[in-house]
C-alpha cells in the first residue's frame, strides 16, 4: 500500500527523500481519485526503492494539501529535491504518471 502522508510526516518523508516523490492528493467521496487508485498502488510496488509513492488525503491532511495549493482533486505532484517538478491533474491512463515519474529517475 501506498504510503500514507500527513501533517505530521510529510516534511521528514517528501523534503527529505532523496530519491523522487509522487504525491496522490485524493478524498474518499471523490470518483476520479478513485479511479486512479489503483495506478498508484500499482506503482508503489514497481517503484520500490526507486521512488516514493505518497497519498494525501486533503480532507484529513489541510496543511499539506495548503502548503501545495491543491484546489482541484486528484491531484499528483512529482517533487525531485523537495521541489515541484511536474504535476497531473485529475484523472489520467496510468502510463501518464509513470512517465512523469521515470523523467525524474
């Protein structure tokens, strides 16, 4: 299972990494973050060790979803160095996110 960023982790876990950082900005009652769902639990395994496959759930997580200036879910952002370097917004085929991912590795 993706893990499972907050408030309290995401510092020591995104800013920190030194390999890249997918974030799934997602909430339960949402259809679409449902529906990519599975891509990035998927990924999670295929990226072991390469990468770090985050979700926030913006409901229970504000500060993290502010911090990013989500608005608008799903939103997945690619972070390299503690920066934004791409970002997907809303739904998308899983090889968008895998490309966006590998173009980091």
């Amino acid at each position: 299972m993706a893990l499972e960023i907050t408030d309290g982790n995401y510092k020591e876990i995104v800013l920190k990494s030194e390999v890249p950082v997918m974030l799934d900005f997602w909430a339960a009652w949402c259809g679409p973050c449902r529906m990519i769902a599975p891509f990035v639990e998927e990924m999670h395994k295929e990226f072991e060790g390469k990468a770090v496959i985050g979700k926030v759930d913006v409901d229970a997580n504000p500060e993290v979803a502010t911090t990013y200036g989500i608005r608008n879910i799903p939103t997945v952002l690619f972070i390299s160095n503690g920066q934004v370097a791409d970002k997907q917004v809303g739904a998308c085929p899983k090889a968008t996110l895998v490309n966006k991912l590998n173009a980091l590795l």
